[in-house]
C-alpha cells in the first residue's frame, strides 16, 4: 500500500497538473464510491482546485468550501484522464472539470479518474466541508504525522500505549502515514526488535526510533519525488521490506520474517535482536 512519501509526492504531482482547474461534476461508478451523503458533491461545483493536500496516506482535493478525501488503498489509482470513457476499467470516481484552454491554443478537458483494480472496492471518496475537513471522518481520529512528529510526543505515545513498536508505527491513530514497509524499514533503522515493547525503549529507544522515521521517511520522499508517477511496492527502497532470505545491506545476515495472515515483519536479528530469532504468535502459541 502506498504510504506518507507516496501520497505526498502524488499529491504534490496532482497540484501542479491540476491546480486552478474548475470543477464541473463529481461522477461515482458505482455505490460505494462515495463515503459521505452531507456535504453534497455539488457544493463544489464551480470552485476551482486549490491544492492536492495530504493527511496521513488520504489525499484531499481542496475546492473553496468542500474537501473530497481520497483514499487509494492498497491498489487505487487516482489519474489524469484524457479519454473520459464511459465505463472506465476498474474506474470507481471520476473528477470531471472545466476544459481550459493551453498555451497553443488546444484545449485540456482531462479529468482526474479514481480506479481500483480487482474486487475489493476499498479505496473511496469523503466529501466534508472543508472548514472542518481535518475534523470530521475519516480523518479525525488520526495521530500526528509521521513525518513531523517530535521525540517529545513520541515519547508521550510510547508511555501511554503498550503496544510493539512494529504495530504502533502502522497504526494510523497513533502516527498517521506508516504502514507495512516503513515499519520494517524504520524497526531495523533504529537497531530496534519490531517486537520491542513501546514502554521499554527508554530515552534512547525514543531518539532512535524519531530519527529512524525521518530518515527512512525523507529517502522515500526523496526518491518518489524524482518520478514521474507512483512507484509500485517493488520500486520502493528497501533494505528489509520484501527481503526474506537476501543479506542485510549493513551487516550481511540473512533477513528474517515473521508472517502473519494478512502481512509480513521483516528483520534483521544481527542488527536488531542480538542475534534472537522471534517467534510468530501462532508458532510460539505451541512452544509455551
Ligand atoms: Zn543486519
């Protein structure tokens, strides 16, 4: 799934193609398209796009009084769409603006296109009111965000939820724009057990996590800035994620996992455990 450097750059990408365009209508292609039913999509209509905006991994679409927020899930696509066909394929939302008119005098009528491949239907569309956008559903409950969280509330989030340190960094109330990658990637950055208890990192374990995530953070956006569309999972830099059995790029241990039904935590024991191989919860179940 994309995470915050994705989004971001995504969204930065949006803005400028599309920024000062005109809303015409928002088109859903089927029910569960759009989240919301108060504010109606056409309280939009006539604003122009101010920005792409980004909270945690939603991206939200700013017109005058109204915010649609986007959320693409693990296989949607928000596009520029010049073909503006009927039944799009795997097409969930379609953004449909005001042609302009280019610089050589031909016009641009493309629209922004929501799409989802496969059958899941999770990726969607929440129109709020933009006044109080951050707010409201879906994206009220979301912690601070990830690239912008101090040591001192991290620190603060540490004490107050024990929890792994794997699963607090991916969940999204407690840190907003992590998810199953960056986890691994920040775990093993911070020389620390995805495992480790939240409340047993002391003052280091917060200063190593803090700077593990701004670190992995700003390489991602770095790199996702320097493209021309959204990276897929295999383009993403990785010297844990997805790397089960290759060696450590630090200290050439083979690369460890831990599976779970919908997922996998990937890591070093060399670097992170002190050579401790973990267990997953239904293996060490049988052991006790
Ligand atoms: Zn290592």
């Amino acid at each position: 799934m994309p995470e915050m450097p994705e989004i971001q750059a995504h969204a930065e990408r949006l803005t400028e193609r599309f920024a000062g365009r005109t809303l015409e209508k928002f088109v859903p292609f089927n029910f569960t398209a759009l989240k919301t039913a108060v504010p109606a999509p056409d309280t939009a209509y006539g604003h122009q796009l101010i920005e792409v905006g980004r909270r945690g991994k939603y991206l939200l679409l700013q017109f005058g009084p109204t915010t649609f927020v986007v959320h693409l899930m693990q296989g949607g696509r928000l596009l520029a769409d010049d073909k503006l066909s009927a039944k799009p394929r795997g097409g969930q939302a379609r953004f449909v603006f005001e042609p302009v008119e280019r610089p050589d005098g031909t016009l641009d009528g493309a629209a922004l296109l929501l799409t989802e491949q496969g059958k899941e239907r999770r990726a969607g569309v929440w129109c709020v009111s933009a006044d109080h956008a951050l707010s409201s559903p879906p994206l009220a409950h979301l912690g601070p965000e990830a690239a912008s969280i101090t040591d001192d509330e991290l620190s603060a989030a540490f004490a107050a939820n024990s929890m792994r340190v794997h699963g607090f960094l991916r969940d999204q109330r407690m840190i907003a724009g992590i998810g199953r990658r960056l986890a691994n990637e920040i775990c093993h950055r911070a020389r620390i057990s995805p495992f480790a208890n939240t409340r047993k990192l002391g003052a280091d374990g917060v200063s190593s996590v803090g700077e593990a995530i701004r670190s992995c953070i700003a390489e991602s956006l770095e790199s996702e800035r320097h493209r021309d569309d959204m990276s897929s999972s295999k383009d993403r830099p990785s010297a844990m994620h997805s790397r089960t059995g290759e060696p450590c790029p630090d200290c050439g241990d083979a690369v460890r996992a831990v599976e779970y039904s919908g997922y996998t935590v990937n890591y070093c024991a060399t670097c992170q455990t002190g050579g401790k191989v973990l267990a997953d919860n239904t293996t060490s179940k049988f052991l006790k």
